[in-house]
C-alpha cells in the first residue's frame, strides 16, 4: 500500500512538473527588438528604394544597389553570381510583370560588425501575368554592406 501511495504521489509530481514546462513554454513568444533603431530605419528605407526599384523597373538604381561581388542564391532558381546577368533576368521576367509587397512589420536588421547588416523579412510577389493576388508570404535574406557611405547588396537568399 505504501509503494502504491508513493508510486502515485511520484507520477503526480512528474505530471504536474511536465504541465508546468509545457505551460510555460506555450506562453513563451519571440517578439523582435532591433539592437539599434537607427540601423534598422536605414536598412528598412534601403529596402523600400532598393524595391521601389525593382517595381518600376529602374535598372540604374537596381544595379548601383547591387555590389559587383553579389550572389543570389534562389532556392528555385539556383544561385547567380554575375550582376549584369541577374539585371538581364530581373529586366526580362520581373520588369512589368511582378511587383513585390512586404509583409508589414516582417523585417529584422541585425548588425555586422566592420561590414554592415543583415535584413531578414517577408515578402509577397503580385505576377500581374497570372492573378492579382499576391503569393503566399515569402522569406528573403539580404547582407548589405557599407562602404564608404554607400550601402550595397552583396548576398540575397530568396526563399519561396
């Protein structure tokens, strides 16, 4: 009778120890802070030129975004090393044809100390060619680079 009252105390303390963690592990959220909120403003205003760009085709100030040195890595497109190839596609398929949306309040900016930054967000694409409808959110991967001033893309990761 005794194993049996211990035996039952013991699984009611394991149950009630493993309700405890799961309770406080589900109220447990992740809510973004950017470590400085003015590198995050800038990056954030980098990313509307750099796409505002990109929705009225404005390959000049497309190509003075992107670094000579960039890379694309697309997960269904493959990777692209070559700027003037990437601009070629980007005039060729998306020019008139895509626009791209982002998903308010989706964009983190992380620091790079001696480099520049990483944006990480959501986005949504329109192909005006099949559905006004935008896609289902997206996650995309910038490194921006500052130098001398000037803020350029050096790596995207497009994941769709």
């Amino acid at each position: 009778m005794k194993i049996l009252k211990l035996s039952t105390l013991l699984t009611s303390l394991i149950l009630t120890t493993i309700s405890l963690a799961v309770s406080a592990q589900s109220k447990e959220t992740y809510a973004y802070k950017p470590e400085s909120q003015e590198l995050y403003n800038t990056i954030a205003h980098m990313d509307s030129v750099y796409f505002n760009a990109y929705n009225t085709c404005d390959m000049d100030k497309q190509a003075a975004i992107y670094a000579d040195s960039i890379e694309f890595y697309h997960d269904k497109g493959g990777l692209q090393t070559s700027k003037q190839a990437l601009l070629d596609a980007l005039k060729k398929n998306i020019c008139g044809k895509v626009t791209r949306v982002l998903v308010p309040g989706s964009i983190e900016v992380y620091p790079i100390a001696g480099f520049g930054a990483v944006e990480v967000g959501l986005h949504r694409f329109i192909n005006h060619q099949e559905s006004e409808t935008p896609s289902k959110p997206d996650k995309f991967i910038v490194v921006w680079r500052l130098r001398n001033g000037i803020w350029q893309i050096t790596r995207v990761i497009s994941l769709h």
